[in-house]
C-alpha cells in the first residue's frame, strides 16, 4: 500500500498550505465584511475595470449562479455598480465604485502583509526554486485532472 506516512505525502502538504493561506486570508477578509470570493471580485475588476457576471464567474472558479449572489451583495453593500453592457443590452458589466475601491485597498494592504512575511521567509535563490517547485507541482496536479 503506502510507502510513507500520508503526513509526508506532497499532496498532504500542499493541501495543508493551501488550507493555511486560505484560513488566513478568510479571518483577515471577514474584518472588512468580505468573502474569499467577494475579495477575488473585487480584485479582479481592480485589474479589468468592467466584466460581465460570466467573465468574473470564469475568473474567480464559480458558477455563474453563485457569481449572480455575490454581485447581488457586492452591489448592495455599494462596492460594485452594474449597468448594461453597450453591446449587449441583457448583460450586465460590473465596476467598482469608490467604495469598492477604497474597501479593496485596504484589505489588499492587510492581505499582501503575508504575502511579504512569506518572502521574507525565504532566500532569494530559496524563493525563487519554491515558485518554480510550486509551478511544476500545479503544472503536474493539472496534467493529471481528468476531463469529460
């Protein structure tokens, strides 16, 4: 059967750091009233201002019926306004408002502190070869999911 114990399995521990960073960032995101996923919207219309519910849903791994709730909340808290699109009347393009905006800065402020613990954990050379451990171990997982 196993060879080592599941605690020494690769997949054991990328789950275990997976689930740490998510954690952190959970308790970190519910200070500001944010989900990981409302967070990650708000992110992503930082970097592309307008996107449709189906374009934020493909970038933040949803559904696009659970994408259509969080806007639904993001829009009611005043972080996103959403108006229809100029080329199709029937979708919606979501934008931050300035509230939004300024909710994110924060949070990101608060959230890329560990992002600079973590790298300050690390050599340069020591940083670098956990990136390229952690890009070939992503590359591996993903060549191996099967598809329908």
């Amino acid at each position: 059967m196993a060879d080592a114990p599941v605690e020494e399995y690769l997949c054991t521990r990328i789950r275990r750091a997976e689930q740490a960073l998510m954690a952190h960032h959970e308790a970190v995101l519910r200070g500001y009233g944010l989900t990981m996923t409302q967070y990650t919207v708000l992110l992503a219309l930082s970097r592309e201002d307008g996107m449709s519910g189906a374009q934020l849903a493909r970038a933040c791994g949803v559904t696009q019926q659970t994408m259509a709730t969080v806007l639904t909340t993001l829009q009611g808290k005043d972080l996103i306004r959403r108006e229809p699109s100029p080329v199709h009347a029937k979708v919606l393009i979501a934008r931050l408002t300035p509230a939004g905006t300024a909710l994110l800065d924060h949070a990101y402020q608060e959230v890329n502190i560990l992002e600079r613990q973590l790298s300050d954990t690390f050599s340069a050379a020591e940083h670098a070869a956990l990136c390229d451990l952690l890009d070939r171990a992503t590359a591996t997982l993903v060549d191996q999911t099967r598809r329908p």
